[in-house]
C-alpha cells in the first residue's frame, strides 16, 4: 500500500453540509477494497471475529481497523458509539422492507422520504467491521428468531441500497456463517437462497454445513460449486476433514477422494490442511496414507503439530508396526518437543497390541523418568499387557501403584481385566474381578457390564449373561446398541434362536433403534435357518431405517448364499456392493471360495479367487486353504499340491491346516503312501501337528499296514 503524507482532515474527507436542519457530521467515504489489501483468512481471528474466503479472493476485517490501517482517520474513530435502534425500528416498521430486500437492487435511490434521508446520512461515518458486528449479533443472538434474521438481511439490503458498504457479497457470507456458527443451518439455507450462490457465499454455506456436521449437504454443495465452475476453498476441505474425524465417519477411500479434488482444484495445501488430511488417514486406520503425506510435509518443510504426530503414532500402534511407531516417537523428541502422556500412551498401546510387554515396561519407566504423568490410560494399557500374559499379580500391583499416585481405578480399568480373564478362557474370575471393583469403590458402569455380559455369552452360560442385564437394569444403567447386540448374538451362537429373535423384538418394544450391525447378526440367524424371505425382510426394514448395507452385511449375505448353496445369490450380493461403491473384502471371497470347495466345486472355487485377484486383493492363506480344500473335494490332488506351490513362491507360509488339508486330499484318491512325507514336511517347517492332523496319519498308516498284509 502507498502511505501519502499526512493531511488535514479537512482536505481528506470535507464537511458535507445539507439545507436540512440535521445534525452536521464528518462523513467517512470507505473505498472498496483495492487488490493491494484483499487478503486470504485461514482462521477466524483471536477475538472470535470469522473471516470468509473465496478461490479467487478473501476479505477480512477486524473490528478496530480502518479500510486504510492505523492513521489518523482510526483515531478519529476510537471512541463512536453507534445507536442502530433508530434504524432497526425504521427496518422492522417499514412496511416496504420486504419488498426492497427481495428486489435486491443495488442503485441509489434517486428520492428518499426525509426520515430514510437522516438515517442514511447519520450513519454514512460508520465502518464496515461495524457493520460487520452488527449482522453477526442479529444472527447469533441466542434469542434470534426469523423476525431477527430476516432484519440482518433487511440490514443488508438497506445498506446496498444507500452504497453505504461495499462487497455485498461478503455481507451475505457474513450472515451466512454466522447463522452456521450459532447452529442455524436451516435458517443459512434459506437466506443463501434469496441471492445467486457465489463463490463467496458456497464457501460460507459449505463452511456451515461443515461446522455442524452436516458433511451430505457440505459434499453436494462442494459437487454443486465445481460443476458452476468455482473452487472450493481450501479452508473448506479442512473443515470437511476436521468434521469426518470428529463424527469417527472418517474413511481412506473418501479421502483419496478429496485429495484428488484438492489436485484438481490446484488448491496448495497449507500447514493446516496437511495436517487436517494426515489425522484423518490416521484416523480411518490408514497408517500408510498419514504416512505418506507425512513424508509430504516433511519434504516442503512445514511444521506438523504435535498432536498430528501423535494420531500417526497411535494409527502404526493400532496396526502393529511397532518399529515405524517407534522411530516416529523419536523424531518427535529430535525434533525438540517433549512428548506427554498421550504420546507416551500412543506408543504404549502398540507394544501391548504386540504382546512386547518388555518395552511396554521401559515405556512406562520412561514416563517415569522425564517426569511425565502416568494417567488411567496407561495404566489401562498396563494392565491389559499384564492380562495378556497371564500374570494376574503384575495386574493387581498397578492397581495398587494407581492408588499410591491418586489416580483412582475406574470401570473401565476393572473392565480390562475382565476382558483379559475373558480372551484367556477363565470367565469364573468375573466375580473375583466385580468383588475387587466394589471393594474399591467403584461402581460398574454401562461398558464393565457389557463386558460382562459378552464373557458369560462367549461360555455359554447364557443365565448369567441374562442375569447380569437383569442387574444393570436394576442399578438404573440404560442398555445400549452394544448391549443388546452382545445377548442377541451370544443367544444366536448358542443356537438359541427363538431367544434370540425375542430379544430382537423387545429392543424395538424397549424404543432402541437397531444398528448395521444388529441386522447383521439377524440377518445371519435367518440365512442359517434358511427363511429367505425374512432375509429379504430385514434387508428392507434395514434401508427404511435409514441404514445402508455395510462390508459386513454383505459379507454375511455372501456366506449364508454361499453354505446353502445359493450361489446365484452370493454373486448378484458380490455385484450390487460393487455397484454400490463398497469395495469387496478378503473375507468375503473367502466365505465364497469356502462355500464352493465344500460343494466340491473346484473350478467355481479357481473363478472366485481369479475375481478376489482381479479386484487387487491379495489371497489370504484362508482363501488358499479353502481352494486346496475345494480340490481335495473334487478329487484333484495334482493341482492341491499347485496351490502349495504357489504359497511358498509367493511368500506364504502353509500353517497346520494347509498341510492337514493336503492329507486329506490325498486320502480321497487312496494315494496313503504319500501321507507320511506331508506330515514329515509339516514338521520340519515349523508347523506344530494339531490333533486332526495326527488322527490323518494314523488313518494312512492303518490302511498301508492292512494292504501290506493283504
């Protein structure tokens, strides 16, 4: 900008005197924007004020600065007062007010009644961020109603109409996203209709959708924007980003997605949004991907918070890469940050996740030496490891430590070493554990029981798991969807369907709404009863209540088609999830290669493994199993004895049942001699005999002993 030397203000802005008897004032004119000052806002700024962005261009303003800076014509200003009571009573009075807001009309009134003449002149000295103040207070009034909202837009147009401020556009975005701060979606959507969208109002009514979660409308007005020919706003993609991490709707495909609208749009990413996209890969369970754009970030020399470290830590923890957790951490320390509990925590959870109970100590003593606080997470996770292992006592002492540093045990501590006696197979401690718990004080709550709950159903002692609901309900806790999905289920796999069916039907009669996963398990009681039309039943009552069939569900579908041998089924399943965007999983394919190879339907077998490779996914050693299996069935060792082959050219190493598998083959042709040397090959790679396997052999070494008399 060109700073002129200072001049009277007299010379600057002259006196403007009226033959009308009104109060004489200084009038500031306020030039529009000229290119030098348009300026792009990432964030609202430290006093609460939002800012609007556009792709072309961005304005801001504060509330204390001029439209030309700090001069004296800003000194002139300190101090005003403005009264808007005369002009809100002239707006809400006026019995044209509609009329003029829905011409929208930009000109200069050419006559003015006396009244609008004075209004219009007092407040020509007034400043836009003033203006700017004014609209946000009509709009996020905790007491505005329609009546506030439709003055604000009053307001505006009364200002366009008199050239008392300049972009109008910017006014309405200013509306809009205060109407989307103060959770007024609705009401944005219906002032953002009264006006041609712009880019400057799309990006205020994304940015709105966005802050209140709202991620389909902020999607499709995203979608909308591109095809009018407009970019969306970096800041925008941020918020979508940061909206999908905190509704945990966060998912890697749908973020490839928007990275590849991000490229389109040739938008650069900046700190913020870099480090928006790489927490929400880390929390989609993508490690690779928040790895990837890491490695970005680090490349162009941008700085990364903490906490983004952190999320990326805690993503290689949850997926077992423990090394590349590690060499994070220390990058982290290297790079002169000193890592708290949460990042301590991170780390931590990776070690218990891999059994290293080892480092999952030296975690802890490290915590302990750079005077970082242990929390009830990392005790939790402690005591998980020591579940893990079985050393009970270990358990019982960080208990003890947890007292000792007055950090008081909860129910969700108690509920990990339930969970840890449960996984390990002695359900009879769940009373030992609830027995502490209440000797401590503490009072189980809705997970711990659930918990509960889960292990009596795991063992089939379905009265206590009952009598364990009876209780919580007796305590005043609410069930939740977990709760209620953990007795159906339980119930199901016990072979109790009839129980279960009415547990599903007192959750309706109760008012709990079912989830996916819900319809899941009823959907595989059905199939495995083979009452298709209830199938069919359910999938409807499932889309009418607003849920969509997830990987699961088709998962299930595939499965219970495939062991009734409704392969017709199974497949038009594999068609209408991919035509619905969903991608198949391995274990999809190998519900169906399972199903085939029990028919003895080899060559259906080899199909569906060609389609899994096809759709880039790799082949599990389940799936190479089941088509080992599907050959034996169909009396075709040659080519059982391929597929083993092509485990070991492929890196896959044959465990147990690969090798049993092959035994059996093998017995099927009455090829018995060949028995013994599979069975020595399982042993020398490693494979430890399991009891079917033994009973194999026996059975080939009987029938040799038998042929060698005969």
């Amino acid at each position: 900008m060109i700073l002129l030397p200072p001049q009277p203000l007299h010379v600057r802005f002259p006196s403007v005197r009226f033959a009308s008897p009104i109060v004489h004032r200084h009038v500031i004119f306020q030039p529009p924007f000229s290119a030098a000052t348009i300026t792009s806002i990432t964030t609202a700024t430290a006093s609460g004020e939002p800012s609007f962005s556009s792709s072309s261009s961005s304005f801001a303003s504060k509330p204390n600065d001029s439209e030309e800076g700090e001069n004296d014509d800003g000194l002139f200003l300190q101090g005003q007062r403005y009264d808007f009571t005369p002009l809100l009573d002239f707006l809400s009075k006026s019995s044209n007010s509609d009329s003029e807001s829905d011409s929208g009309s930009a000109s200069s009134p050419s006559t003015l009644d006396r009244t609008e003449f004075r209004l219009a002149e007092s407040y020509r000295a007034v400043p836009a961020p003033v203006w700017h103040s004014l609209l946000k207070n009509l709009c996020s009034s905790s007491s505005s109603s329609s009546s506030s909202i439709d003055l604000a837009y009053a307001v505006v147009s009364w200002l366009q109409k008199h050239n008392l401020c300049f972009s109008y556009e910017l006014l309405y975005s200013i509306l809009i996203h205060a109407l989307g701060r103060s959770e007024k979606l609705y009401e944005a959507f219906l002032l953002s209709q009264r006006q041609t969208l712009t880019p400057l109002t799309y990006n205020a009514l994304i940015g709105a959708c966005a802050r209140n979660d709202d991620l389909d409308k902020a999607l499709n007005l995203m979608s909308r924007m591109r095809q009018d020919g407009y970019q969306c706003d970096f800041i925008n993609y941020s918020l979508v980003i940061q909206s999908l991490t905190r509704t945990n709707k966060i998912d890697s495909s749908l973020l490839q997605k928007l990275y590849k609208e991000i490229e389109c749009d040739k938008i650069e990413l900046d700190g913020q949004l870099l480090n928006d996209v790489i927490v929400g890969f880390a929390k989609s369970g993508d490690p690779s991907g928040a790895m990837q754009f890491l490695a970005m970030a680090q490349a162009i020399g941008l700085s990364l918070k903490t906490a983004t470290l952190v999320s990326v830590i805690t993503a290689l923890s949850n997926s077992g890469r423990t090394v590349e957790a590690e060499a994070l951490f220390e990058e982290l320390k290297e790079g002169g940050l000193k890592p708290r509990t949460k990042a301590y925590n991170a780390l931590l959870r990776g070690y218990v996740k891999t059994g290293s109970l080892k480092d999952a100590e030296f975690v802890v003593s490290e915590m302990e030496r750079n005077g970082v606080s242990p929390d009830e997470h990392t005790y939790s996770l402690l005591i998980d490891a020591y579940a893990n292992a079985g050393r009970w006592e270990s358990a019982r002492i960080v208990l003890k430590e947890m007292e000792a540093s007055n950090v008081q045990p909860n129910s969700f501590v108690y509920s990990r070493m339930l969970a840890g006696y449960r996984d390990r197979g002695e359900w009879q401690r769940t009373f030992q554990v609830l027995k502490e718990m209440k000797s401590s004080g503490v009072e189980p709550d809705r997970h711990f029981y659930n918990v509960m709950i889960d292990t009596f159903g795991k063992y089939n002692c379905l009265d206590h798991a009952m009598a364990t609901f009876d209780r919580m309900l007796s305590e005043g806790i609410e069930p939740d969807t977990v709760t209620w999905n953990t007795l159906i289920d339980c119930h199901f796999k016990c072979g109790r369907y009839d129980r279960a069916e009415e547990l599903f039907e007192e959750m309706h009669e109760r008012g709990y709404f079912p989830c996916a996963t819900t319809y899941n398990i009823m959907i595989n009681l059905f199939g495995e009863q083979e009452r298709w039309e209830d199938v069919k039943k359910l999938m409807v009552k499932m889309q009418g209540q607003g849920l969509l069939p997830n990987v699961v569900t088709y998962t299930t579908l595939v499965d219970i088609y495939g062991q009734s041998g409704r392969f017709d089924d199974a497949i038009e399943c594999l068609e209408v999830m991919k035509s619905a965007g969903l991608r198949p999983s391995s274990t999809m394919y190998n519900a169906l290669i399972n199903a085939y190879a029990q028919r003895g339907l080899s060559d259906q077998a080899v199909n569906a493994f060609r389609v899994m490779r096809t759709d880039g996914l790799k082949p599990s050693l389940l799936a190479l199993n089941s088509l080992i299996n599907a050959f034996g069935e169909d009396q075709r060792d040659a080519e059982a004895f391929a597929v083993l082959q092509y485990m070991k050219d492929n890196g896959l190493k044959p465990d147990v049942v690969t090798y049993t598998t092959l035994m059996k083959a093998l017995i099927r042709v009455d090829k018995f001699h060949k028995v013994p040397a599979v069975y020595e090959e399982m042993i020398l790679s490693g494979c430890t005999p399991d009891r079917k396997a033994r009973a194999m052999l026996r059975s080939a070494l009987r029938y040799m002993k038998q042929t060698l008399k005969s």
